[in-house]
C-alpha cells in the first residue's frame, strides 16, 4: 500500500523520530522512499498462508525457567549509573514529564 | 429518567512474593538506596538478554487454580511498546494471547446475597520503575530498583455492580492471594494496585455503555470513593444529555474526583507482538498437579471443618485469621486427639502470645507436640486450668514439656484412684468427728475434709477426684455402722 | 620461519603448542600488521593493543595450556560485541561513549579458550546493512580493492580476517552479515543454527535471526572458534540444550558420497557474468571430484526478502527503543522537554539506514497493519522453513551463491535501499528458518572473490564442516589480495 505524509509521521511519532532526519531533510522524498519499501511488502500478499501458523521464531529446545535464587554485582549498578547522561544523586534525570 | 446502573470491571496488579525480578536475579527491596538493585538486563542495556523466574510462573498459576482458572499448558510473552523513562527497555513484557489462565471466578457476599464474580483472565508482566518528580529543579527523577519486578494482573469480567462489591472483591481477592502466599499484599507500598473500568447504562439494556477507566488505585478505600463520584459524574453528564468519553483518569484522593489522564484519541499503539527473546511459558501437567495439592482448602471448608472437630465460633476465626494457625492445630490434632481443648488452649493462650512477642505461630518454642501436651494433662486431669495457666508464660518461652515442668513445680495434680483412695482413708481415720457429723447429713463438711486431702497432698490431689475418694471411704464407714447398729 | 600473521588459527595454535613462538610473539605480529594495514583497510573501530600484548604476557608467564584450545592465538570481535569497560558502539554514534557493564558470553567464552582479542572491528550501524558503508564510523575498505566494499555488516571482520590482520573474527548474521563479507572478501564464514551459540551481550538486531559466528580462512579453524563459544548458556533463554558436537575435529567427507541441492529460485537469480563464471566453473570442479548435484524447488523463497525485512525490522524497532538518551549513549543537547529529548537523541543518535528500519518495523506492528505484515509474515516464514526442510529431503546440503554481484564500488546502493535488500536474497533465507550455513571462497571473477554457501540441517554444524573440508580441498585457493 502506499504512505502518506500523516501516516509517515505519525510512525516516525511512534518511534519517537524525526521524519526528516537532523538537516533539512526532503521529507517528501522521504515519505515517497518509505512508500516504495512498504509496496514492495504486499508482494506478501500473493503467498497462499490459509490456516498457516506463524512462525515467530525458529528456536528449539529453549532453557527453562531459572530459579528464584539472587544474585547481585554491587559494583554493575554503579557501572550502570556513571553512564547517565545527567543523573541528580543516585536518580537518572529527565525532564520533567508531567 | 430512566434509572442507570453502574457496570463495574476491575484490573488488580499483585505483586508476587518472589525473591528475584521477574527476569533477573536482582533482588526486590521497596525500601534499598535509588539504583541499588539493577543489572544490565532491568536496566535495559544494549545485549542484555531476560531469563524467566519459574516462581513467578508457579505462583500466578497458583493464584490461577485458586479461583478456577483454566491454566495453559503454553503462554506467550510480548512486548507492549511505549516510551517513558521509568520503561528501561521501551516496552513492557506481559502477556497478551495466550495468557497463563483464563477464566476462573471469585464468590462474594454482595448486599444483596452470594455473588459469583468472573474473571477474564491471569496474566504475567513486569513492573516499570519509579519516576520522582523534582519541581524545584523541573527534573523528574528515575529509580529503577522496582523495573522488572514480577506481576501478575488480574482482569475481572465486569460483573460488579457497586462500589460496595467492588471493595468486597478486592478485600476478598487480596485474604485469598495472600494466603496462597502469592503476593505479601503491602498496598502502601503499592504491592496490590487496582485500576476500576466502569460504565453506566440503563438498567435492563444488556450492552455496555462508554467507559471511564481510572488508573492505579492503591486502597480499598479509594476504590470505593472514586467508583462514587465516577458514578455521580457520569449520571450528571447523561441527565444533562451530554456524552460520556472514553477516557483514562486519575483519582484524586485529597479533593475525591477524578481527572482526564488521556483520552481515546490519544490512546496508545502498543504494538503488540511476541517476544522474540523469550521461550513460550510451560506449565507440565505434572507441575500443575504439584500446585493443586499445594493449595489450602477454601476458607469455608476450613471453618466447617473446625467446627465440625469442636472448636468454638471465636477460636475459629483467630485461627483462620492468624498466619499458620490452621497448620499449626492440625499438627498438634493428629498427635493428640483432643481438638475442641487445643484449639481452646490456641485461642485462648499461644496466639494471644504470639501476637504480644510477634512470634509467628510456627516458629513459637512451644511446638505443636508440646502443645498438644498440654492438652492431654488438661484432659486427664493431672493439671489444673489455673496450674496450665501458670505454666504457660515459661513453656511459650521456652519449648519444655509441660508434664516435666509441671513436675518440676509440683504442679501436677494427683488422680490416680488409688492414691486418693489412701488419702482419704488417712483423712478419714483421722477426723472422727467430722466423718460422723457428714455421715449425720451434713453434707458441707465433705468441703472440709477434701481440704484435709489436699493439704497431705500438699495441693497435688485433683479435689474433685479427692472428693469421689471421701464420699467412696465414708459410705464403707456408714454401712459398717449401720449394720453394727443393727446387730 | 614464515611470517607469523600468515598463519592460520590451527597452524598458530600448533607452533605455540611446539614452543616455536610465544603467545606475545603472536599477538605482537598481529597487532603490527593491523597497524601496517589499517591505513588501507579501516576494519578496526578499536584496537585494544595495550591490553592484548598484557594478556598475552600474562599468557607466556603461566605457560602454555594444551586444555584451553585457543590458547594465545589473537581473534577480532566485532563491535556488537559486549566487552566489560571497552568501548561498544554497534558503528553507531549513539553508542560512541558507551562502555558495557558486562561481558558477552562468547567473549567471555572466548578468553576462558585462551584466546586474546586484539581489536572491536566496524560494522554497519547495528548490523543493519550489507556492505559496512553505515558505520558512523567512517569506511572498511575490501582487501582486494580498496575501492570497493568489503559487505557486510560484518565487513570489519572480514577485512581483517581476509588482510591477515587476525587469523579468526567473530561477527554475527542476521541476514547474511558473517555469510555475505566473508564471500565479498575472500574468506570463510559460518553461521550456526540459531540457538547454537549465546546472544547474550550482542547488541541486539532482530531477536529471532541474530546469531555470532566465526570467519577465518580455513574451514577447521571455524571448528575451532564455534568449539570454544557454542552450547546453551544460562543467560540467554533462546540458547539451545541441544548436545555440541565435535565441531573442532570432524573428518573430511568424501565428495562422491555427497549429494548437494542447488535451490531453483537462488541458482535462478540475475547474476553478474564474472560471477555465473565463476559458480559455473567451480561447479563443473565438484561435479569432477564425484559431487551429486540435484535441483530443488523451493517456490517460497520469492518471498524471503519482504518476509525478512518485515520481521527483522519490526523486532529491530522495538529492539532499538532502548536507546532514548536516559540511562546511556547519546542525549541531544538543549532541554527542551522529554519528547523532544527522545525525538532529538534519536534522530541525532541513529543513521539514516537505521532510522528506515525502524519507521519499517513501527510501521508493520501498528495498530491496523499487524495483521497483512507482521503476522503475515510469520506465517510465510513457516512456508519457507517448510520448503527448506523439503528442500533437504533428497540431499545432504544445500549449495547456493552468497551474492548475485561481486564486492561494489562505495556508494553504489547507498541511495537505493530497495536494491541492496534485494541484493540480500541469497543469505535470508537460513535466517528465516534458522538453518546453520557457510560461505567459504570458489574463486576469482575480475580480481574479485566470489562465495559459495554450503546450507545444512539444524544443529549440524559438524555435517556442515565436514562437507566444507570436502569442498576446501576441491577449490582452488584464492591467494593473497593484490598489495598485501
């Protein structure tokens, strides 16, 4: 199916991107570009899938569950931490949300 | 006007009494340091991989059995997608189709009579972490100790039809989760949370009306205040010919009202699908047979079955309401077949102390064989009620076996018949006087002359024991004269 | 003595066995020719010299360990890979601060085997491309050409395996990025079956594809590698308990006792004429050494590419929300509110490629799309692992080419996503069904390496190595790129 320019945004909302990228992107080119990739898609259309299940993931013979024992290296958290960007005390920081 | 009636459904999150998050081996602590308890895989780090906790399986398909779910032998995790800073990985993991029960159903005391609630399903999901809003510095601040903490949500079909219903189901759904011992149930720490979707429609009409959805209430008390006022505003809008929106909204508990979070267009696209980096959820048949025989017997059954054995209405329900309790008295029913005594000597004696030391009931010193003992010397008469009484303070403190520390103090009391038969044989023999004035009518005497036996037995002598001896060596006495008189 | 960097990874394993060199010798030697090459070459991101030659050191004074197969010998990771307190980037900018908390459990597989890791190599952004030239991180140049691409993503580790910088490298493949660089640049490359090896502390791309594996350019030293680092790992549930088998000493397999499937719709593909001569001649070579050939149909594989691009993106999508500027990598200057800071950190973060695939995976998982493409598409996948498993029936492995076109000029499908996903039909389809496959060299076309890809049955990775050995001594061998 082809993508308008709303439905383009409107994605690139979902995944909390810039449609035109960082410069002055040519958002129509883009969107026509986005367009091509998603009709290029619906070849899927003409695959006969009546009563197919789907196959989410090819994986056999899976670990089970771990048991409920803890285990906790103090010095990850601190790890962890130090590459925050901004951090106030031992939080993350954003801005505000509400 | 036609007259309306509330349709009320409730989504309950419980958080579950693992050690570990739901997929790591972080520890869970309300109360440790910001920050303190993360890895790379709850801090979603780039390559970190979840690995689930099997407790947390067990237990949401405990708490599945409990209420007649239908547990699926193959559940599926995925990932529900948004962004906010609390959700280190950008989506949550929960479980949409299938989940790990379906079905199921709570019965409930409603005003009206029994009611029987149905659930729509159990699922399985990670908690997010916790946002601080700082407003000196327009900061909000992020602690991702609780991020992937296990959860289960209840979803319950929408049955309710009052605010009064909705918090006896909840009250109820939380006693029962938390004697299965499948959350801890802490609702100031957030561990029993409860979304409320209600909607109005006029009585009769079978179709649901436009709902309001109001998010994370955290007591029992303000379910019920925003299902009033969200009642009220809704009705105010249909008596005014207004529509009702389909809408996410806060409670308010300081002004009880409710606010608009967000509305239907601006619902989110949570964009569902199967997490890739997780096997299917397994419940073995064999698993599931291992929880069924774990389950504790209804309450109701319970209670029937206590009174059933003899024991009083009160002693009941301490024991049904104490941790342990029920576990506690059947142990010590199966050592000594006296239940009505034990559980009297529960109810009366080791719980109250328990509560006045914290003690939890299975772990007192005094264990169910002790007290199962104590029971026995009760029953056979060798101790005293008082004696017992006595005792009890240094057996609960200690573990020793009553029958040796009442030896040990001299408080056991003497029955043996033919110890008591030569007791009052001596006392007999030594008080003429009083023995003729009994044997003349005068019958109070006999008080007196069982006080004489109790002193040789320096109190040890059962009286009333003592008293049948005096009465048996008296009427020998009666007879020889009688029959000497005759002669 | 030859040059010590001209060895492989089993000949070098034997000399420090012998006491002929020592592991700092090794090292040093690898690290010199990196230094030499990479002027010209551009694998590396990182070279972690410093730190390799301690290693090595430390290696030399506790002596040599006959029980720790990989004992001394230098190895190149790719940067995907989760190295604690070094730098991880994925090639992406996002990340171009970024140190890990925590070990990949191959790395840390690796190291336990003895091996010493000399460099991070570059990739495409994520492992999101076919040819390396989607690194934030500036071009790796194809040995043979400098002009060219060395493919990808895994171009890095190919490059440096190819110009002799290390005798192995560990790259991964979703789609063909171990495969597709190993055959642009003139080396070995294996993908295992999904599950074979861990995932954990790979910078993830699609979930369900993902899977690392080694480039060397000799069979058995792939047997080698996928020995140290395969088997099921504790921290990653998709890993398999499926038992490991003898990958570091299979016997060679006889050629006439092999029956190979040529798949009809890859061997039908519009190929560039240097490279159908090359297949064809090297064919006409098996077929002389005494190799059944057999056709076979696999009708679904017309729609691998959209089925893969649908499902590697949408799992990418969501994969890559993480990176959002609030615990690590990139933030976006200015406070201008949380969305914006999300929005602005990412666009400013993630390269154009990456961006696509993500508008892509966003797109076929959302509300009103899920049904005709994702799920769609998941039902295909099926289809087309039961073609494969078909396919196999009659034969023990399946034979198809790597790449319709040898390595390209820079710049040449940058411009034109739709093409270069095209270009990738050859390699998808093992990831789709998780089949384990090798990419090993069959000859020259212009100057260029061609590839061939062995495909076998799921967990057969020891079939698959004694087949290649077959095939290795059939083949002629490539020689050095010009200018080494």
């Amino acid at each position: 199916m082809g993508i308008d320019e709303t439905t383009a945004r409107a994605v690139a909302g979902l995944a909390r991107l810039e449609l035109a990228g960082t410069g002055e992107g040519d958002v129509r080119a883009l969107v026509e570009e986005f367009s091509r990739i998603v009709g290029y898609m619906d070849i899927l259309a003409e695959a006969d899938t009546e009563g197919v299940e789907p196959l989410y993931s090819p994986m056999v013979d899976p670990e089970p569950p771990r048991p409920d024992e803890p285990a906790l290296d103090g010095r990850k958290a601190e790890d962890i931490l130090g590459q925050a960007p901004e951090r106030v005390g031992r939080f993350f920081s954003v801005p505000r949300v509400f | 006007m036609t007259e309306m009636e509330p349709v009320i459904g409730l989504e309950i999150h419980a958080q579950l009494k693992t050690r570990t998050k739901l997929f790591c081996t972080c520890p869970i602590d309300p109360g440790a340091e910001p920050n303190t308890l993360i890895c790379e895989i709850c801090s979603g780090q780039p390559g970190a991989l979840p690995r689930m906790n099997g407790k947390a399986l067990e237990l949401a398909a405990k708490a599945g059995l409990a209420m007649g779910c239908r547990v699926n032998e193959r559940s599926l995790f995925s990932r529900k997608n948004y962004f906010y800073p609390d959700l280190p990985n950008g989506f949550q993991t929960s479980q949409i189709d299938p989940p790990i029960c379906e079905g199921g159903s709570l019965d409930i005391q409603g005003p009206d009579g029994p009611r029987t609630i149905r659930l729509n399903r159990i699922h399985l999901e990670d908690d997010a972490g916790k946002c601080v809003h700082d407003p000196r510095r327009g900061r909000t601040l992020v602690d991702l100790n609780r991020a992937g903490t296990p959860l289960i949500e209840i979803v319950t079909e929408p049955d309710l039809g009052s605010s009064a219903e909705a918090m006896e189901f909840l009250r109820k759904l939380h006693a029962l989760l938390v004697r299965l011992e499948v959350t801890e149930g802490r609702m100031e720490e957030g561990e029993f949370r409860c979304d409320v979707n209600i909607s109005l429609r006029p009585r009769g009409e079978t179709r649901l009306g436009v709902r309001g959805e109001i998010k994370n209430l955290n007591s029992f008390r303000y379910v019920g205040q925003a299902i009033e006022y969200e009642i009220k505003r809704q009705a105010g809008l249909y008596a005014a010919g207004r529509p009702v929106l389909q809408e996410t909204l806060h409670f308010d508990p300081d002004r009880h009202e409710t606010r608009t979070l967000r509305s239907k267009e601006e619902a989110h696209d949570y964009r569902y699908f199967p997490q890739p980096d997780l096997p299917p959820v397994m419940v073995a048949p064999g698993l599931l047979e291992e929880l069924r025989a774990s389950l504790p017997a209804p309450a109701e059954e319970t209670a029937a079955r206590l009174r059933g054995q003899g024991l009083r209405d009160e002693a009941i329900a301490l024991l049904m309401d104490r941790k342990g309790a029920v576990e506690y008295f059947d142990r010590a029913a199966a050592i000594y077949d006296g239940p009505g005594r034990i559980g009297a000597l529960m109810a009366e004696l080791l719980l109250p102390a328990c509560q006045r030391d914290g003690v939890p009931v299975q772990s007192s010193a005094l264990g169910p064989g002790g007290l199962a003992r104590l029971a026995e010397l009760l029953d056979q008469g060798v101790l005293g009620r008082r004696a017992a009484q006595e005792l009890f303070g240094e057996l609960f403190e200690t573990g020793a076996d009553p029958g040796e520390l009442a030896r040990e103090r001299g408080l056991l009391q003497i029955s043996d018949r033919g110890a008591l038969s030569e007791l009052a044989a001596e006392v007999v023999a030594s008080h003429p006087g009083e023995v003729g004035k009994y044997l003349g009518g005068q019958e109070k005497i006999l008080g007196f002359l069982v006080g004489q036996v109790m002193r040789r037995s320096r109190g040890a002598a059962d009286p009333k024991g003592a008293g049948e001896a005096l009465v048996a060596a008296m009427a020998g006495l009666g007879r020889q004269g009688g029959d000497g008189d005759g002669n | 003595m030859t040059e010590l960097w001209r060895l492989g990874l089993g000949q070098a394993a034997q000399g420090l066995a012998k006491r002929q060199f020592t592991a700092t010798d090794l090292v040093s030697a690898s690290l010199e020719r990196i230094r030499l090459s990479e002027p010209r070459l551009g694998a590396c991101l990182a070279v972690l010299g410093q730190e390799a030659l301690d290693r090595a050191r430390d290696l030399d004074r506790e002596g040599h360990d006959p029980s720790r197969p990989l004992w001394g010998l230098p190895v190149s990771v790719k940067d995907v890979f989760c190295l604690k307190g070094a730098p991880t980037t994925a090639g992406s900018r996002i990340l171009e601060d970024y140190r890990p908390s925590f070990e990949a459990t191959v790395v840390r597989r690796l190291r336990a085997a003895g091996a010493v890791i000399v460099a991070k190599t570059n990739c495409d952004e994520f492992a999101m491309g076919s040819s390396t030239e989607f690194s934030a991180f500036g071009p790796t140049r194809n040995p043979w050409d400098p002009g060219r691409v060395p493919g990808g993503s895994s171009g890095g580790a190919a490059a440096s395996v190819a110009g002799f910088q290390v005798p192995a490298g560990l790259g991964t493949d979703t789609g063909g990025s171990i495969r597709q660089p190993a055959a642009l640049c003139g080396c070995l490359g294996l993908k295992p079956t999904y599950g074979r090896v861990s995932r954990y502390g790979i910078v993830a791309y699609g979930s369900s594809f993902d899977q690392a594996g080694p480039l060397a350019r000799r069979v058995d030293d792939l047997g080698l590698v996928l020995a140290a680092i395969a088997g099921p790992d504790g921290l990653d549930s998709t890993a398999s308990g499926r038992p490991v088998g003898d990958y570091a000493n299979v016997a060679e397999a006889r050629p006439g006792e092999l029956t190979l499937g040529l798949p009809d719709e890859l061997w039908a593909a519009d190929f560039d004429p240097l490279v159908l001569g090359v297949l064809e001649r090297a064919r006409r070579e098996l077929a002389g050494a005494g190799v059944r050939f057999k056709a076979v149909p696999m009708p679904n594989l017309r729609f691998s590419v959209a089925t893969y691009y649908i499902l590697a993106a949408a799992e990418a999508s969501t994969n890559l929300a993480r990176y959002d500027g609030v615990r690590y990598g990139h933030r976006s200057g200015g406070d201008p509110g949380l969305l914006a800071l999300y929005r602005d950190s990412r666009t400013e973060g993630l390269g154009q490629e990456v961006r696509r695939r993500i508008m892509l995976g966003t797109f076929v998982l959302s509300s009103g799309y899920y049904e005709a493409y994702f799920r769609k598409a998941a039902q295909v996948r099926r289809l087309i692992q039961e073609d494969y498993r078909k396919a196999l029936e009659g034969c023990d492995f399946l034979l198809a080419p790597v790449s319709s076109i040898p390595a390209w000029p820079f710049g040449s499908f940058t411009d034109d996503p739709l093409t270069a996903y095209q270009l990738d039909m050859m390699t998808l389809p093992l990831n789709l069904v998780g089949a384990p496959g090798l990419s090993m060299p069959a000859g020259l076309g212009g100057g260029l390496p061609v590839g061939l890809q062995l495909m076998g049955r799921a967990f057969d990775e020891a079939g698959l190595l004694s087949a290649a050995k077959a095939l290795e001594r059939i083949l002629p061998p490539l020689g050095d790129p010009p200018g080494l």
